[in-house]
C-alpha cells in the first residue's frame, strides 16, 4: 500500500473516531480515549484546637491517620535541642519514627538530660523507655558539648533534667506523617489529603489523658475539624 494512501485511511479512521467519541458523550468518550481519572482525589484539611475555655491552643499536635496513604510531606528525621537559659530550645519538636536528635548544651553548666514517655506514663514506674544523658557545660571559647538519642517509639516523650527540675520540654514520634502542630490561632492545616475513612488525634503536653480520637470521612473538598482539650494549657496561667 502507497504511503498517501495509509495516511489517507489513517485520517478517514481519526474522523470516524471522533465522530463516534461525540456520539457517545463525554464520560464514554474518556474510556474510549484510555484517560482515565485518578482512583483518589486529594483536598485541604484545616484542624481547630480550643482548650477547656474555648481558647485557641497552639503547638497541639494533630495526627491525621487516612486510610489511604497518599503523598504527605515527610516528618523530621534530624534535629537539634539545644540547653539554652535553662530551657529546651526549641520546647517542643514533632518527628518521625526513628528521628535521631542532637543535644546541645550552650549553658555554661552541666546538664543531666532526661527522657520519659509523656502524659499518664510518665507516672508509671514500670515504663522503662527512655534514656539519659550527661553534657558538661560549655566553656567559654569552646565548642558546646553534644550528644545524640534515637526516638524509635511512637508517642509523646518527656524531657527534663536531674540537676534542674524547672526544665521542660517535649518531643512528639508520629507514626503517621500526616501530622502537624496548630499555629497561633489554634489550627493545623493539611494539604492533599487522600479522601475516604481517616482518624484524627490531637495530643498536648499539658493534656495527661488523651482525648478522644475522631473518625473522619474526608472528601476532594475542603474540610474541616475541630478539637477541644479539657485543660487550659499551664503557660497561659500568669
């Protein structure tokens, strides 16, 4: 066969195609055509968190677990606390499982640092997680003393030092790298979230007993939840 008449047929075959596409509508036109539409759509979450006032309540962790998996943006798996005026710097922190921190001791003395898993069970004796350790305080002109710890177990964790007691900090170990922490106005945000079933969890350093979880039903729209805590979080106490 010549090659002006293959193309010829091949042109006389894309009419009749296209033709038969408009006859049949749009959604048969899309099977027909092989563009299919994705299996999950994604859309924005927005989590508001009061506490026992109504009050917004900021640096709440709000883990989002969708039955889907989707794309979030990945959790820290590298950090830095640094001991600094006595304080944990920054005082809380939320990373993955298996995030490894760095200490830092930028306090002229020595720090004995501590930490225990948070809320209820901290006061349980028979919780063995956990670790310590010792960083002398740093010399004037020298480098600050450092150490490392691995977070491997999911959950809030409390830290503290031996040598002083005011000292408190906090690090939270998602499971779920749908998670974030509210802002000033007492929200978290999420973006692309799969749609379908999901559970919701807030957490919160002062909130010894956790809340409720929620159970969602997320859909290509923008959604949003609302969480309240029973407790007025101590810093807000002058």
């Amino acid at each position: 066969m010549a090659r002006s008449e293959v193309m010829q047929r091949a042109a006389q075959e894309s009419r009749l195609m296209h033709r038969h596409i408009k006859h049949l509508g749009t959604s048969c036109a899309l099977a027909l055509l092989g563009v299919m539409a994705p299996a999950a759509f994604a859309g924005n979450l927005q989590v508001s968190v009061t506490d026992r006032e109504g009050k917004p309540v900021q640096d709440a962790v709000v883990v989002l677990m969708p039955a889907t998996t989707g794309t979030p943006k990945p959790l820290p798996l590298q950090i830095v606390i640094t001991q600094e005026k006595m304080r944990f710097v920054p005082a809380l922190s939320l990373v993955g499982v298996g995030a490894r921190a760095r200490f830092v001791n930028n306090d002229p003395w020595e720090h004995h640092v501590r930490a225990s898993a948070a809320g209820v069970m901290q006061f349980e004796s028979a919780t063995s997680s956990g670790f310590e350790l010792r960083l002398d305080g740093k010399e004037e002109g020298k480098s600050a003393k450092t150490a490392e710890a691995t977070f491997d177990k999911a959950g809030g964790v409390l830290l503290g030092c031996h040598l002083h007691a005011s000292m408190r900090g906090n690090v939270y170990v998602s499971d779920s790298p749908w998670a974030a922490l509210t802002n000033a106005d007492g929200v978290a945000s999420f973006e692309g979230v799969p749609d379908g079933a999901a559970k919701l969890k807030v957490w919160h350093a002062d909130q010894l007993i956790d809340i409720a979880q929620q159970q969602l039903t997320l859909t290509p729209a923008a959604a949003k939840a609302a969480a309240q805590l029973s407790v007025v979080p101590r810093r807000r106490r002058i």
